[in-house]
C-alpha cells in the first residue's frame, strides 16, 4: 500500500474503534443501572482486573500488556463516568506521586479532590465527601508511611484495591545546583535521595513538606529553594529540573492503597492479597510464633509484617501483616478464625486484588 492508502485504512478502522467504543460504553451504562437497581458498587477492582487479563489473551500484538491497560483504563474510566459520578480524594496538591498513582487506577473521567494530608484523605471518605481515597502506603526503599498505617486502624474504612508506581525523583529549583541552600519535600522522598543530596549539595538544608507538589509550589516562590518531586510537578508548576532521576535506587517503587467503605469480590487463584492488624496476649512465651503459625502450617504466604506501637498502653503493639489469598478462600478464613480464638484484637482491613504493577 502506498501511504495514502494506509491512511485510509486508518481511518476506516478509527471510525469503526469508536463506534464499537460508544456501544461499549452504552453497554457499561446498562450494567450501571443494574447495580444501582441491586445496590451494588460502580467502581469493582476485581472485574476490572478480570477486563484487564481478557484483553491481554486476545492481544497479539503489536500492543504490549501496558499499552492495553492504559487504554481499556480510560475506556473504563468513561464507562464509570457515566454510571455514577465519583470522586477520588489524594494526598495533593495537584502533581504528587499520589495524585499521578490516582489517575492511573482511576483514569481522567473521574472527579478528583486533592487534600493536604492522608488524615483528611481517610476523612473525606469516611465522611461521604469521597467515595475512595487514595494514600501511600511504603517505598521499596524507605519502607512504611507511618500516618497511612495509623490511619488504617483509626478510621474504618477497608482497603479496596493497590497500585504500585515507579518513582523517579528530580531537584526541580529556579536556581543553579551551586545556589540551593534548602531542598524541600515530603520525608520519605528526601530519604530516598538522602545520599545523592549528601554527595552533590553538601551544605543544603532538609526541609519536610506536605507533600513533593507543595514542595515544588514553595520553590517557585523562594529562590536558592528546591523541591524533591516528579519531572509532572515541575512541568505543571512551571519550574526548571535541575537534576534528574536524584533518587538513591534505581529501582524505587511506591505501593499506593485504594480505600473505601465496602470491601472488594474474591478474584482467586492465588491472585488476591488480604491485610490484617492484631495485638498480642500478655506474657505469653512466643506469642508472634503462635500468631503466624495458623497461616504457616495451611501454607499460606505472609507477605509483609510490621509493629506500631498500640498507644493503648506501655509496650503494647499493633502488628500488620499482608498474606496471599482472600479473606473468602477457605484456608485463609481458617487460619482468621485460629487467630481470632489467639488474639485479644483481630481487625481485618481488606481483600484486594494482589495486582496494580
């Protein structure tokens, strides 16, 4: 074909994308109006993860697995759009790593609402002003976000889905490297650069801010002030990266929580992840031992465990721990109940979908 003619096939298959695009979503509309008749959630992680790994068995290319996602998230994004109009509550402003792991699970149809702090994310929702929330939860190389796991004891709200995202860092400043006596941002992000900061701009200050956006906001105004943040934030707030990719490990990863009021469908086969916070009797010989034990001898994986301090009382712990499985898979549900018998306090925080990558 010559390249007119290719062109012209282009659009022949454009043309017939959206028409089949537009019945899709009229379709959506439909089964929207089925689960407002039962009562059902708009937003379901599980079926979109089943949309999701059904698309990638029809595809056979050129079109890679991340391409189809974005994609098939927008088409989604759309369809839920219609159904129900939802709002999204961040940790913003506008530009953090938050808000960007937001649009990619939720997609740009939805209504978002950035909030100063992840408190008020967790507010807003349990409040109605949102219907999910979206928080950091820990860094590949910084760990826990402490307050996001305060919050998830605190509020009472369940974890409905994940989102994973590669964090790349830049110094953004209107002033040269040789120039910046403060750099600003959220703790965890000045962590994850301590070293590279430590090395290239031995004398500037750390200063903690709300988030890496507001960082960047604080920069623009106060020369010889830098802000740790995505190359998003500078482009949106108009401001020059000086460095790029400043973050101590090449591999930086941030896992993100979605939170909601309802929990979320099995999706099975080993494909869910499930959280859970418990406390410890007193003065009982191993008892962290015995706790995993129910799970450990039913051959399920613990992924994660962590301790806080309880502030109940002196020496008292909250531990969380992620398992593989759904709070519905048998062998899960069996190892809860020994727990529960063992435990003085068993909270279960959510079944999700062990995706988001």
């Amino acid at each position: 074909m010559d390249l007119e003619a290719l062109r012209k096939e282009i659009d022949r298959i454009d043309k017939e994308v959206v028409e089949r695009l537009n019945e899709r979503v009229r379709l959506a509309g439909e089964v929207g109006k089925v689960k407002a008749q039962q009562g059902q959630a708009v937003y379901v992680p599980t079926r979109e993860e089943e949309v999701f790994t059904k698309l990638q068995s029809h595809s056979t290319g050129p079109l890679s697995a991340k391409a189809l996602r974005a994609v098939y998230r927008e088409v989604i994004s759309a369809a839920i759009s219609l159904q129900k109009p939802m709002r999204v509550a961040y940790l913003g402003p506008e530009a953090t790593y938050t808000h960007q792991a937001a649009l990619k699970n939720f997609g740009s149809s939805i209504d978002y609402i950035a909030l100063e702090t992840v408190p008020h994310v967790f507010t807003a929702v349990k409040r109605g002003d949102a219907d999910y929330g979206v928080v950091p939860i820990e860094n590949s190389t910084q760990g826990t976000v402490i307050s996001s796991l305060d919050m998830l004891v605190e509020a009472g709200l369940t974890i409905v889905a994940q989102i994973y995202m590669e964090i790349a860092h830049c110094l953004i400043s209107q002033s040269p490297l040789a120039e910046i006596t403060s750099v600003h941002s959220k703790d965890n992000a000045l962590g994850q650069c301590r070293q590279w900061l430590a090395r290239m701009i031995p004398g500037a200050e750390l200063v903690e801010a709300t988030s890496t956006a507001a960082a960047v906001k604080y920069a623009k105004d106060h020369p010889g002030a830098a802000a740790i943040a995505s190359r998003v934030a500078a482009d949106l707030y108009g401001l020059p990266v000086q460095a790029d990719r400043v973050n101590d490990e090449e591999e930086n990863i941030t896992r993100f929580l979605v939170i909601g009021k309802h929990g979320t469908p099995r999706l099975g086969n080993g494909r869910d992840k499930s959280s859970f916070v418990f406390t410890l009797p007193d003065n009982n010989p191993g008892a962290l031992i015995k706790a995993l034990f129910p799970f450990s001898m039913r051959g399920i994986n613990i992924s994660k465990i962590e301790s806080r301090p309880s502030r109940k009382k002196l020496w008292d712990y909250f531990f969380y721990i992620d398992v593989q499985g759904h709070r519905e898979d048998e062998a899960v549900g069996e190892a809860i109940a020994e727990l529960e018998r063992f435990c003085p306090f068993l909270k279960w925080l959510g079944s999700y979908p062990n995706t988001g990558l």
